[in-house]
C-alpha cells in the first residue's frame, strides 16, 4: 500500500541537486585555470567545444584515450587523501597519447559517489585540474554523479577521457631497426597499477599505513605519489627532432607486455635490468613479495614509467637534446634481431 502521508522527493532519496551545483560553483575557478588555445573551460554546456583551426595543425589526426586509476583509489580512501589521485587520472590517459606522438589538448572526467562530499570531491578536482596544467591540456568538463547506496561511505571512482592531435605524417610509432637504442625515462614511483599485488602485502603483512616509513618519507605518501607526466619530454622531442620512432607507456603488464605493442615483430628487444633505478619502493615491494624481476617486470614499471626508441644512427644528437633539456634518462636497451621472446631481459635489477 502507498503511503500517501509521506512525501518522497529527490534530496530524501539521496540526490542532492543543489550541493551539485554549489560543487560546480565551487569548482569552477579552478578549471578555468586550465585554459588554453582552443579552448576557454567554461563549464554549464551540454557538451564542450575546441577549436582546432586555433592551432598550427595542417594535417591532423585526433588521438583519444581513457582510463581509470584503479585500486589506488582504496590507498586514497584509507587514508583520507584525496589531493593526488586526479593527477594519476590525467597521467593515464595523457601518457597515452603521448604514445602516438599527440598533443593533449583537452580532457573531461567521471565522478562517481553515493553521497557528494564537497571537500573531498573538490581535492580530486584540484588534482584533476593540476594535471591538466602540468600536461598542457584543458579540463573541458566532466559528469559528478551521486548514485546513493551504490558505493560504500566516502568511497567513489574515477574515469577521465582525453582526447589530443598529431601531424599524420609525425604518428607514432614508425618502423624500428636492428640497433634502436631504448630510452627510458624515471617513473616517479608505482604511478597507477599493480596496486592489487601491493594491497595484498599491506594485508599479509599487517602494516599500519599511518605509521609505516620507508626511509624519511612516510610509506602512504610513496604509494598514493602520483604518476608521472611525461608532456614536456616527449613533446620537447618531437619538436626539435625526427628521431623518435616509438613510445611505450609503462603500465599494467609492464615492460613485458608494453614495449611490444609498439615495436614489430619481426624484431625483439634486449633489456638491461642493471640500467634500472635503484629505488626504494620496488625494493620494498621485491622484498614483501619475493617476486622474481622477471614477474617484477612484468606487473610493475619498476622505476622506467615511458620508453622511447631512437634512431640509432642519430642518437648522439638526440642525447643532446636530452642533455640540454636537463631530461633525467637512461639507456636500458637496443632493438635486436627476432628471438623466441620479443623482451629479453639481461642482468638484475638493482633492488
């Protein structure tokens, strides 16, 4: 039977309509600090517009890109830390397109909760509108949904949308040759996966989050460490050099199963383990997990978070370049002729 005497309206089932619109309000500063060339950031539209006849295109692609930021969020929710997690969503999606040679030029994001909290919505979205500075693309817009009793307390979850441009005759990647020199270029610490393998040692391990240090820095601080933006070096390249013929971004199934993706193959590649950073945090993971490199390199990208290969016969140009640009790197390999395994990893990680 209907209970006529109570009136069930659309805040009382759990959807705020007018704590959205002080979010957007609240917000809306911020993303308009992201603006660029072709586009003004305005939010309120039922879609967002870019001009691409406001750059210096003449014979563009458009390049697209989503994702999410995984398992991390939980690190994010365990410990109230919300500041970092919408930088690692731009860097997924950006990196991306770095990877064909793009240009990001715009982005938009998918918030998701069971009940909108301002202040924690508005952290993700400076971190969100943070990588989108650091990238150089515009935050467009977005969609905050509350959908109530669909996830637990101050729990939410993340997708962002990334959409670039690139020369047709500058996309990535070009056919490589027997001798290419693999670059790689530091990782600012896990970036957003293998978070399920880390959790499980959080777990079995019993370690308190809010006490646990590795070194000086807090342990919670060297997970939640947002994922690196690699825009500057790889658009610093492209533009001053023809040398560059691919480009890997280093995520889930590492090394192992990004680097292939963009070589031939008809070519392997040989890897030095010994060229790896040594750093604190894989030691930490290698030591908890008792994992070989190999499967190491497999899950994680072990301190190398984007992999460039080169012209070998003008790669002494580009080091240059590499050089003048104060653009940390490090030699890890070379492509090599067919073996049985398109990744031949030689030596041991300093770990």
């Amino acid at each position: 039977m209907i209970n006529k005497n109570k009136k069930i309206t659309y805040k009382s089932s759990g959807v705020d309509v007018d704590k959205g619109n002080r979010f957007i309000n609240e917000i809306s500063p911020i993303v308009k600090e992201t603006s660029r060339d072709g586009a003004d950031s305005k939010l309120g539209g039922f879609g967002s517009i870019f001009d691409l006849s406001k750059l210096d295109y003449k014979d563009p692609l458009l390049v697209s890109a989503t994702d999410g930021v995984g398992t991390k969020l939980k690190l994010a929710f365990d410990s109230n830390m919300h500041d970092t997690v919408g930088i690692d969503l731009v860097a997924m999606c950006v990196n991306d397109i770095l990877a064909q040679g793009g240009e990001p030029l715009f982005f938009l994001d998918y918030f998701a909760t069971s009940k909108l909290d301002i202040t924690q919505a508005a952290d993700v979205l400076r971190g969100i509108a943070k990588g989108c500075k650091i990238a150089g693309c515009a935050l467009v817009g977005g969609e905050t949904a509350e959908l109530p009793g669909f996830y637990k307390k101050n729990h939410y979850d993340l997708a962002g949308f990334c959409v670039g441009a690139v020369e047709r005759d500058r996309l990535l990647p070009l056919p490589v040759k027997d001798g290419d020199v693999i670059v790689g270029l530091p990782s600012s610490g896990i970036h957003s996966n293998g978070y399920s393998l880390v959790h499980k040692i959080i777990s079995n391990n019993n370690i308190d989050l809010k006490k646990e240090s590795l070194g000086d820095n807090k342990l919670i601080r060297l997970l939640l460490e947002p994922t690196r933006i690699y825009t500057r070096e790889v658009q610093t390249i492209t533009k001053r050099t023809n040398t560059l013929k691919a480009v890997a971004h280093i995520t889930g199934g590492g090394l192992t199963e990004n680097l292939p993706r963009v070589i031939s193959d008809k070519f392997s590649s040989e890897i030095l383990l010994s060229k790896y950073p040594a750093t604190p945090i894989y030691s930490w993971i290698k030591h908890n997990s008792q994992l070989e490199d190999e499967e190491l390199m497999r899950t994680f990208n072990c301190g190398i978070g984007l992999v460039m290969v080169f012209d070998c016969e003008k790669f002494e140009d580009t080091r240059s370049i590499l050089e003048s640009e104060n653009i940390p790197f490090a030699l890890i390999g070379e492509v090599i002729k067919k073996e049985v395994e398109p990744v031949i990893y030689r030596g041991k990680l300093n770990l």
